[in-house]
C-alpha cells in the first residue's frame, strides 16, 4: 500500500511536470491524482494481459502517467469555470 502510494505521488509529479502551465495543485491533489492515474494505468495494463492491477510494469507506468496529465487537465478545466461562475 505504502508503494502504491509512492509510486501515485511519482506519477503524479511526473505528470505536473509534463503538463505546461501552472497547476494550482498542492502535494496532495498530486498525490490523488496520480494515486487515479496510476489505477487508470493499471486496469488497462491488466486488460491488456501484461499483468495484474496492482503490478508494476512499464505499460502500467506509461499510461498512469498519460492518465495523470489528462486528469490534471479535467481538474484544472473544472476548476476554471467554477471560478469563471463566481
């Protein structure tokens, strides 16, 4: 448990970095998005055959990753007009 969550806060940085643009997000939306990124990553890893949900493997990593960035993009998009309505 304590690995899955080291490894979403690394997933999760590593897709702030990607991302460009400033992300008002502290360590702990990094932390739940790449803790959802990295689940996203690993139920198509386990689709795909390469292994299971909670495995470690280079598939599961690319695609929590690619999933991190596309959250932080939702999140920063939801935020966006919720701060345009008020």
């Amino acid at each position: 448990m304590i690995g899955f969550l080291v490894f979403g806060l690394v997933v999760g940085a590593l897709a702030r970095l990607i991302k460009p643009g400033h992300q008002a997000l502290g360590i702990v939306g990094t932390l739940v998005l790449g803790v959802v990124g990295s689940l996203i990553g690993g139920i198509v890893a386990s689709a795909l055959g390469t292994g299971d949900i909670f495995e470690l493997n280079i598939l599961g990593a690319v695609v929590a990753i690619i999933a991190a960035v596309l959250l932080i993009g939702v999140v920063e998009g939801v935020m966006g007009k919720q701060k345009a309505v008020r």
